[in-house]
C-alpha cells in the first residue's frame, strides 16, 4: 500500500433500538467519555445539562433540545403536584409526567426501563422514547459513545460552511516537508480549509470521526483517530508553532479493531523520523502542545484539509 493513501468512510454503528433494547454495559459504562448526540450526522450542542447514562446504564437526553432540534415542540404543566411534559410535531404526540417510567404515544401506552427525571431544571427521558415519540431511527455507537438520530450522511468539509482559502500563510511551513505540498497528480495545492475538532464527524474524501490524544502506558503519546479502513490508513501532518511540518505515518501494530469496519489508529506525536529526514535532533522534546494544526496528507485533491489543534500550547 502507497505510504500516502488514505483510506476513511463511514461505518454503520452496531446496535438499532427495538422495544427492548438496552445500551451495553460494558465499554459504554466503564467509559468516562462524554455522550453526544447527533442528528443527521450533526452533533446537537447543549448549553448547560448533558445526555448521561444512569445507573441502569441507559442513556437519558434532555428532551426538550433534542425535540426542538427535530422541529417538535415542547409544553409544561404542573397539575395535583406532578410536572406533565407534551412534545409534538406534524405526525406525532408524546405526553409524560416526570417521575414516571410510562409515556403516552400517539394515544398508546407505551413502559420504558427507567424513569422520567428532572435534573438540572431539564426534563430527562430514556432515548427510545425519542425513537418512539417522534418517529426517528435511533443507534447507539459504543466506540465512540455517540448517540445517531436520523439519517448517518456524514457532509463533506466543503459542504459544511468551511471555505477553502489561501494556502499563503501556511505555504511556507508546509514545504519544509516537500511531498505534502502536491496533490495526488502532482500539482501543487493552492487552498487550505480550516475546521475544528467540534466539526467532527466530516467526510474528506471518505469520513473522519474522532481525533484525540492518548498516553500509553508507558508514557508514550499519540494522536488516535477512529477510521473505517480494510488494511490501515493514510499519513497525517503537525504544523508545528515553529512554522514546520512533522510526517506522521500510523503505527500499523497498534492499530485496534472495532469489530463494526473501523478501526482505532494512532499516530506518533514524536518521531525518529525528524532526526533522520530533517536534522532535528532533540526530537523527543516534541510534544502535543507544539502542533498548530493537524493536517489530512492526500485527503482532497483540491485543498488540504487542516485541524486546528485544540490542545496546543499559548
């Protein structure tokens, strides 16, 4: 496989809820990870309260953002002591009262697993009642402990509001590393698109879901991304604060399959390539904090596509 081929696509998560459905207890609930929810493909941002999974290891949403952002709309009550909450749209209707564990769906009864809560000033329900309520598809994704709701048409950074722009003020740093500055016909790019971390998931020639840093147990860092690939996956690039480029290839043995077509891969934050390739002898002194920008090697044939790195250093 070319060093520079970059394979990610989008996979389909492992779990639809039916009636009975239950989130797994195991990788979900041992996780400290937050739960994001999105919706058609795009997470929903919550200001203040945040989904969580409760003791029964279901997860619960505040309902009245997730309703409003499927265009439904939410009512309160409070009658003979009790909080009654309404939800409707154009095909549905959804009545609960807090402290429950029943709704009434379009006139039917339907039982959930746990109660309905009032938490933080916000109304939490069990996330099948979304599904059922309101007439969505609804998974959950366990690796990355994401929440689908809707269609799962991951948009290209392009069509996401993100305008390519000049490539001038990075030109220079991004040809100390002189392979990255052609596309795949050899031609030299001349646009870059910045997005941010918040961004993710976006397709760049395929999809990208996750970028974050991790620590191995023995002190080792990486940056691992969460890809849909057949073998492994294609180069990245750190814009270091230092106005140059650092290669990254992934480290194919530590490379982890999720068993559902994607596979966790990670990259090195440091590298003895620096010294070999471009003279750098302190090498190892290279650290998370020093990138500026995560950079996608061959991941368009128009623009490179680049990351803000959200750790990085003042």
């Amino acid at each position: 496989m070319s060093m520079k081929k970059w394979m990610l696509s989008l996979t389909a998560v492992t779990l639809l809820w039916g009636a009975t459905s239950t989130i797994p207890t195991t990788e979900a609930a041992s996780s400290t990870k937050p739960i994001e929810v999105l919706l058609n493909a795009k997470k929903i941002q919550f200001p203040d309260a945040k989904p969580f999974q409760d003791s029964n290891d279901y997860v619960m949403v505040p309902i009245r953002f997730v309703s409003e952002a499927l265009g439904a709309k939410v009512g309160w009550e409070k009658t003979g002591g009790q909080l009654a909450v309404s939800i409707k749209n154009d095909a549905h209707a959804v009545n609960m009262t807090v402290g429950q564990n029943t709704a009434t769906v379009d006139g039917q009864t339907k039982t959930y697993e746990t109660k309905i809560i009032l938490k933080q000033n916000r109304t939490f329900v069990p996330l099948r009642l979304v599904s059922e309520g309101l007439g969505q598809t609804v998974e959950w994704d366990k690796v990355s402990r994401w929440v689908w709701i809707g269609k799962k048409e991951i948009a290209a950074l392009e069509d996401t509001g993100h305008q390519a722009v000049s490539i001038e003020p990075y030109k220079k740093a991004i040809n100390t590393t002189r392979s990255l500055i052609n596309n795949v016909v050899g031609k030299p790019y001349d646009k870059v698109v910045i997005f941010k971390q918040s961004d993710l998931p976006i397709k760049l020639l395929h999809d990208v879901y996750t970028v974050e840093p991790y620590t191995s147990p023995k002190g080792v860092p990486y940056l691992k991304m969460r890809v849909k690939t057949k073998s492994t996956a294609g180069s990245i690039f750190y814009l270091t604060k230092n106005k140059d480029t650092r290669l990254r290839y992934p480290m194919d043995d530590l490379m982890q399959d999720n068993g559902d077509g994607t596979k966790i891969v990670y990259y090195p934050i440091y590298s003895s390539g620096d010294e070999l390739f471009q003279g750098i002898k302190n090498y190892k002194s290279f650290k998370l904090s020093d990138i500026e920008y995560i950079g996608f090697d061959l991941a368009s044939q128009d623009y490179i596509p680049m990351m803000v790195n959200p750790w990085k250093g003042n």
